[in-house]
C-alpha cells in the first residue's frame, strides 16, 4: 500500500472516530435531557399525589395518563389506578428511573401502543414512609418514537459527514504530500547523464527544506564521483587503445613470418586473441561511456529498419544452421528515425545473446511491428532462461548470468549495457522476460519518428 493510500487511512479514520465520538455524545446527551425531563415531570406528580393522598383526594391518583400504584414493603397493594389495576410491572427497588416494556393489546387498554402492541413506561419508586412507596410510571412510547427519530436524523448527518471527510480527506492528503510527489517527480528525472540537475527548495525552512537540501547535497557528490569515474575509464581507455593496436599489428606481422616456428605461432596467435578480447573490451567501454556521457551519435536519419534487420540476419545465417536453430520472422516493413551504426549494433547484441543462449535444434524468433506511435521489436529464443533473482541485474556493466562464458567466449558483460543506453539515446525502452527455464524474450520499443 502506498504512503499516499496510508495516509488518507489514517486522517479519515482519525476524523471518523472524531465523528463517531461527536454524534455519540449528541445522541445520549439528548437522550438523558429528554429522560430527565420526564423524570422531572415524575418528580412533581409524586409530590403532588403523595399530597393528595394525604389530603384522601384520590381525584387526582386517577389520572388515567400514568400507572399509580402505592405498595408496602411486603408487596401488598394499597393503592392503584385502572392503568394498574389491568397491567403489570414490577416494583425494583431502585433510586433511579428505569425502562420497561410490556406488550399491551388495544382492547384492553389504549395508551399509544406501537405497531406491534408494545408500550414503553418510564417508571420511578418514591418512598413514601418507612414501609410505603409509590410505583409511578408514564408511558413514553412517544418520546422513544422520538429518540429513535433523533438517531436517525443523527446517522444522517454522520453519512452525510463521512461524504465530506471523503473530500476532505483526498484534499488534506494531497496538501501534505504534494511537496513529496514534486521530490518523487524530479527524483526520477534524475539519471547518470543528469546528476547535476537541482531538486527546486521550498523557501520555507521546514523538514521538507532540509530532506531536499540533503539530496542536492547526495546528487551533487555523486554527479562529482560518477564524472571522476568516467574521466578514469576514459582516459584509461584511451591510453590503451594505441599501444594495444600496436602489439596486434606487431603480432600479426610475427604470425606470418616464416622463420618462427609452427609451436611459437601457436602460441603467438593465442597472445595475439588474449589482445583482440581486451582490443575489443576497451572498444566497447569507450562505445558505452559515449553513449552515457551524450557525447556522439547524434546524426539521426529515417531508414528502413526491416531492410537492415534482414541483410544482418544473412550475415548470422551461418551461425544459426551451424547450432540448427530454427528462425522465425515475422516483420511489418516500417521506417524509422536514428543511428543506422546504433540500431546495428543494438540488434546484433541482441541477437547474438539469443544464438548464444539458445538450445541445440531451439528457436529464434524475430518480430516488427507498429504498436501506435512506437515501434516494437521482439527477440525470443528458447532455452535456458533467467532466473526472476537475476533479470533485474543483466543491463549493468560487467554483470554475466554465466561466469564461465568470459572465458569459453570471450565476453564481458557489456553487451546488453550498450543495448540499454542505445535505446535510451533513441527515446525508447527495452523489457525482459523469460520463466527461468524454457525460454527469454527481449522487446525493444522504439519512437517511430524521434521529434
């Protein structure tokens, strides 16, 4: 789950609860006033009839309004109006006002029932000496009508609430990490051809000055290392290269002479492969900090990419029977902007990777085609696959999946390096995928035209 999504969780439930506790303490707030209210109504008709019963009035004692009935503390009746005399509750012997609820039909008495014949007294005890008391109870059926109309009024009001948290919650989330998503925008503009770009400082010296002054600070020092890096291989490369051409037109000059014998040739010939393979290294090292540093290849110019695919697929013909691949195609005619030497270079790494790697009697498939405004160029070869703790490690430098091919093949590691910043300098994107076992593909999406 995203920071984001996170975020909003938790600010809307912090104000849910908020809501849920505000509209609680509403409810039972209103709820006791309302109580208390009949409590106090009970009050002064116990006093009053504890006055006329003194004075013998029994006028007033029934009212038909309330249940009336004076008890001893051995449970004999002493007094009860009709209301009592036809329903029955139950004498508790307690300070406060309780609830009760008994189920009543019409013909026997009409006092406001509900829908299923039940009626809802509010009763009190009053003492009334040392051995009497007055059970005194009204009906409330109307006043619980009327609590149970206030909670829904009110869980109208807590939807009605949770709509707006809704709103407010996205607003408030995006008000709070709408400096992390600009950080998060230009952080990922951020790669090894641009470490010297800015992330822009709030004015304003909170957390988020300090966090991004801090990664200024870390770009800085890595746009600094990376350009030492760079300047060393390249200065190394290049150092190497004219003595390295040297020894190899040298040797070659050894090899055919006539008057070295056939066991120093053999010898001479493996000094002179051990070169080639560190001729080509230091080649593909200045090709790759090139293609890094932005430094050449920008001479684009529309070609057809199927004409070129096809003429290095004659060159490869060889190679593929010698192994017995078979080679499937399946290409569109389509034209494209960019580096006719680049896009050469990018396809035969490509499609020596899959020859390489694919099994004795495997397949090689070659696809082209339009795909909107991209073109698609797909290379799959059956045989061992990727495994999913590798795949992500394959486009950087030096990185084999099999360490033995250095050796055995003469590779370095380089190759899908330069096919990475190749596609990058063509505006485009290259994905993997492979189950690790039976197959690999490779799907290099260029622009069509690259304004």
């Amino acid at each position: 789950m995203s920071i984001k999504n996170r975020v909003r969780i938790l600010i809307f439930f912090s104000f849910t609860t908020l809501v849920i506790l505000f509209t609680l303490t509403i409810f039972f707030y209103m709820k006791n006033m309302i109580y208390k209210s009949v409590d106090s109504e009970l009050d002064v008709i116990a006093k009053n009839i504890k006055n006329n019963l003194l004075s013998n009035n029994k006028k007033f004692i029934n009212n038909k309004n309330y249940f009336i009935k004076v008890i001893t503390s051995s449970n004999n009746t002493l007094y009860e109006n009709n209301i009592a005399k036809r329903i029955y509750i139950p004498f508790y012997n307690k300070k406060d006002a309780y609830n009760f609820r008994l189920k009543i039909s019409k013909e026997i008495l009409d006092i406001g029932q509900d829908k299923w014949g039940e009626v809802l007294f509010r009763v009190k005890i009053y003492k009334l000496n040392s051995e009497t008391f007055l059970l005194l109870g009204k009906p409330i059926e109307h006043i619980d009508e009327q609590i149970v109309q206030l909670s829904k009024i009110l869980f109208i009001m807590f939807l009605l609430c949770l709509i707006i948290l809704i709103l407010i919650t996205n607003w408030l989330t995006d008000k709070i990490l709408s400096p992390f998503q600009n950080i998060i925008k230009n952080i990922s503009k951020v790669n090894s051809s641009n470490l010297s770009m800015k992330i822009p400082v709030p004015k304003e010296k909170d957390e988020i000055y300090f966090l991004v002054s801090s990664l200024n600070e870390m770009l800085e020092r890595l746009d600094k290392q990376f350009k030492r890096e760079k300047e060393f291989m390249s200065n190394i490369s290049h150092e190497l290269k004219t003595p390295l051409t040297i020894i190899l037109l040298s040797l070659e000059k050894l090899i055919q002479n006539s008057a070295i014998s056939e066991k120093d040739k053999k010898e001479i010939v493996q000094i002179y492969i051990t070169i080639q393979r560190l001729s080509l290294l230091i080649k593909n090292l200045l090709m790759l900090l090139s293609l890094e540093s932005n430094m050449q290849f920008k001479n684009f110019k529309k070609m057809n990419l199927t004409c070129l695919i096809k003429e290095l697929l004659e060159i490869y013909d060889i190679k593929i029977k010698q192994k017995k691949i078979k080679l499937e195609k399946n290409m569109e005619e389509i034209f494209i902007v960019g580096s006719r030497e680049l896009i050469k270079r990018m396809f035969m790494n490509l499609l020596d990777n899959a020859i390489k790697y694919s099994n004795k009697n495997g397949i090689v498939k070659i696809n082209l085609y339009k795909e909107d405004i991209k073109v698609v160029l797909s290379i799959y070869n059956s045989g061992k696959g990727i495994t999913s703790d590798k795949i992500y490690l394959i486009f950087d430098r030096f990185y084999q999946i099999d360490q033995s091919r250095t050796n055995r093949e003469g590779s370095f590691g380089l190759g899908l390096s330069i096919v990475k910043e190749i596609v990058k300098v063509h505006k485009g994107e290259i994905t993997v995928d492979s189950d690790g076992e039976t197959y690999t593909e490779f799907k290099v999406m260029l622009p069509i035209n690259m304004e």
